[in-house]
C-alpha cells in the first residue's frame, strides 16, 4: 500500500516566463511579465520554432532543472532515472530528476537542482534514510514527519563537468555551468546540471526510491510506493551508458527489461540551443550513444 507522505498546495508555487537570447557564444534568459501559478505556466507551454537554433530571441513559459546524478556503487558508476507519467504529452517516460524554478530562485536555479534531489531522490539504509548536502548547504528533508532521517551519516553532492557555453541570469552567470537546452514543444528553456551522490563509508543494505509529487482534489500529494520504486540505475562504462538498467533494493542490484522503454526529450538529440523532440527510444538512444541494449527480460516492476 503506498504511504502518503505530504499534501501541499498547488497555489503557492509561483513561477516566471522568460526572454531568451541564445548566439554561438552563450545564452541570456531574463524574467518577464507577471509570475503565473502551475495552471498558467502550462497553459502558455505550447509549442513554438526558431529559424536558426545558434541564434535567436524567444519568449518562453518557465525555467526547469534537471540532475544527471552519478552514483557509484560497488566499484561501478550509474546514471539515476526517475520514471514519470506525463499525463498533459500522454506518455511514461523514463528521465532525469527535474522539477519547476520557482520565482525567488530564478538567479539561483541549482538551488531548485539539488532540492529537487532531496525531493524526488530518497535513499534508505538498513539504519534509516539519508538526508545530504552540497558542499555547506544541508539539503531539505521534506519527508521529516513520515520518515527517520539518520542523524549522524549524509551523503554528499558534488560538481561534475559543465557545460563548455556559459549560461546567464542576466548579468549572473550560473555556477556549475549548467548544460542548457531550449525545448521548442513545451516552450521551456531546461538546464541540466552534472553532479555526483556519494555515500557514506556506512552506508548498508541500501535502497533507492522515486516519490514524485501528484495533483489529486486540487492538492499535491506525495507517496511512496515501495512495490514501485521508480528509480532506475544506468550502467555506465567509462561514462558511458551499456544498457545494462537495475533497481537497487536491500543492497542488491535487480536487471530491468528496458522493451519498449522511452526516455524523456533530454536524451534526445540537440542541434544547437534547441531539441525538438518530445521523447527517444531507448534503442534509438542506444544506438546513437555507441551502446547495445544488454536489458535482460525482466519487466518493469
């Protein structure tokens, strides 16, 4: 039985459209207009086009983050993938964690990045679930009323790579060099930030779970569902992803089928500032990545 683990309400998030200027040498959004609640910001994400993806001025519906996290585990490196159902594209996905910058941290959207983690990401041990921090900010624990969170151990998240094109809050340029797209469907300018989760030396039994937040009688209602975990690890080698896809329950890795798996429009191929597509097949994805699909017959849980 899925445990509830907060309701919130939809109407105090509070979002700003955006101006974006992008050119061959970085790219510039700014806020403009009034702030627009959940419902507004996905009435205005309708799809729009550029004539030239290096170069163009375009105003769009809100800013998103993403976290490509890295994990490591028993000598081996994993991207972490949430699954989502996304009722307004009519698909289920598998993707990145992600949410919606708020109005008061548009200058500071890796702020929005590593709270989204805490959110979306949870982590239980034999002892009782992580809280973590990034360098001295302690991520939220949004759970505190429903979950133990261990006291004396966290996990870390640290700065990978970034992007090569710099990218600005108007005069700010952000920190950690967020790779940046433009996706024209939605009319949403998304950054996606390149971190590692490192565990603690202490770390036992460990299990991964995905909670994600749902709309039901006019409230944002969280759950977890232990017989869905939603939280899927993508083998890498040297960097690079093998196919291989698992849940991680009680310390053990557990194979996925990925048949007829679809990954969200971050994988997808970008020309330019900007992507055009909705999703990519897995195997599509694969394919262009230099990989093969080594998914065994498993199902999806």
């Amino acid at each position: 039985m899925p445990r509830t683990l907060v309701r919130k309400n939809p109407g105090s998030f509070k979002t700003l459209p955006l101006r974006v200027e992008a050119g061959p040498e970085g790219l510039i959004y700014k806020s403009v207009g009034l702030p627009l609640n959940f419902a507004q910001t996905l009435e205005r994400r309708r799809p729009v086009q550029v004539a030239d993806p290096q170069r163009f001025t375009l105003e769009l519906a809100n800013l998103g983050v993403s976290v490509r996290l890295t994990l490591s585990w028993q000598g081996r490196d994993y991207w972490l993938l949430v699954r989502q159902q996304r009722p307004d594209r009519g698909d289920t996905v598998l993707k990145l964690i992600s949410g919606y910058v708020p109005a008061h941290e548009l200058n500071l959207p890796l702020l929005t990045a590593i709270q989204e983690v805490a959110e979306e990401c949870l982590l239980e041990t034999a002892e009782g679930w992580l809280a973590g921090r990034f360098g001295d900010t302690w991520l939220p624990t949004p759970y505190q009323a429903s979950l133990h969170y261990r006291d004396a151990v966290h996990f870390r998240l640290t700065p990978r790579s970034g992007a090569a094109r710099p990218v600005q809050s108007g005069s700010l340029t952000l920190l950690e060099r967020p790779h940046a797209y433009v996706h024209l469907p939605t009319a949403s300018l998304q950054l996606v930030y390149d971190l590692s989760l490192v565990l603690p030396k202490e770390t036992r039994r460990l299990s991964l779970f995905h909670v994600d937040e749902k709309l039901e009688d006019g409230q944002l209602v969280a759950r977890l569902d232990r017989r869905r975990p939603d939280l899927y690890l993508l083998q890498l080698d040297g960097g690079r992803p093998t196919g291989g896809l698992f849940v991680l329950r009680h310390g053990e890795l557990a194979p996925t089928s990925t048949r007829g798996l679809w990954l969200s429009e971050s994988f997808a191929e970008q020309e330019g500032w900007v992507v055009q597509d909705e999703r990519i097949r897995w195997k599509d994805w694969l394919a262009r990545s230099g990989a093969s699909d080594a998914a065994p017959a498993r199902t999806l849980p």
